[in-house]
C-alpha cells in the first residue's frame, strides 16, 4: 500500500469510544518493548509517527491509526513485563478482550514476538486466546536484524514449534532497521483487509 495520509485518530478504553466509519482494522498485539511502535512507523513510511519507548508498558489505550482512510491499525497494549500494577493489569486484560472478542471490523492481528528469543508464555496464550476466536493471525518475528543469518532457520522452528502456528496462519520474520520483511507483512494486511 502507498501510505501518504496518516492520523493517529483517536485511543479507546472501551467500545464506546471505537471509531465508527467500518474501515477493516488489523489489531497489532505483542509483549512491551517488542517493537510494534517500530513496526507500525516502518509500515507508514515515518520516523517516529507511533512514539517508540524505551519504558515498557508506555502504551495503556488501544491506539487507532487511519492509514489513507481505508484502513485501521490498533496498536493494543502490551501485555507481560509492562510496570504496572496488578489491578491495571487486569483492566487491560478487559479491555483487550472487550475489543478482540465484540469488533466486527477486526479482520485479523498481527502477534510480534522477539526474533531473539523463544516465544514467552505470554505470546503463547495469546495466540491461543486469538486462535479459539478464529482470528486470523499473523506471527511477525521481530529485531531479525540482531540474529544472524544462519540462525534464522532456527527462528521459524522455534516460533513454529512453541507456539503450534496452524495450517492457515503465516509466520513472518522482520526488521526495522532493514526493511526486511515489510512488503509481505503488507500484503498479509492488504489480503486480510478485503475478507
């Protein structure tokens, strides 16, 4: 897709506050610091249009970008290392089921993790949690830049083995600082976008 008109239109805590045009949203969800404010800025073309952060846990709303009016990304709070306290914790849990389980415009979601390490526990269930709803997901391995190239390999088995990716979700390795891996993580939105 050509990105040349971007908004950050609005952050929702509850349905009530979802923008209302029915553009098809793709719902970004991954653990704090895995890099979807890096992946969101890559995908439009920005240096720093979704605020990067070195804290964890800085995003607490679901952040609805329209990309060209045709199209939401939502960046969704991250879930494991954020610092905040437990009863927040759990109002986030809400919050993002409210929205995973009731949109109808959701077309699909995007779960980061990091390329560098096994899928944690968190991004396990997560994909479970996403899978029994019958989302289609898309797996994007981030940070590929800091593996070696002869390591990747070991990446998509380990991704593909611990989190039990089905028959018709993809997995995708990424990286910011390269590009690598852009294209087809827009094709997977682009086709989803029209289902």
């Amino acid at each position: 897709m050509q990105v040349n008109n971007v908004s950050m239109n609005l952050s929702a805590v509850s349905s009530k506050q979802y923008p209302n045009e029915g553009y098809p949203e793709i719902a970004l969800l991954g653990r704090s610091n895995v890099g979807k404010s890096s992946l969101i800025n890559t995908l439009i073309n920005r240096k720093s249009f979704a605020r990067t952060s070195s804290t964890p846990g800085k995003t607490q709303t679901l952040n609805f970008y329209n990309i060209e009016d045709q199209l939401y990304l939502v960046d969704v709070p991250g879930y494991g290392f954020a610092k905040v306290s437990k009863k927040q914790r759990e109002e986030f849990g809400v919050m993002i089921e409210e929205y995973l389980t009731t949109r109808d415009v959701l077309k699909g979601v995007v779960i980061l993790v990091d390329g560098r390490h096994q899928p944690s526990e968190d991004d396990i269930s997560m994909y479970q949690y996403v899978s029994y709803y019958h989302i289609p997901t898309l797996i994007v391995a981030t940070k590929m830049d800091k593996v070696k190239g002869n390591q990747w390999n070991k990446t998509i088995s380990q991704v593909k083995k611990s989190m039990q990716i089905n028959q018709t979700d993809n997995l995708q390795l990424f990286s910011a600082e390269t590009k690598h891996g852009k294209d087809e993580v827009w094709d997977w939105i682009e086709d989803h976008m029209k289902a």
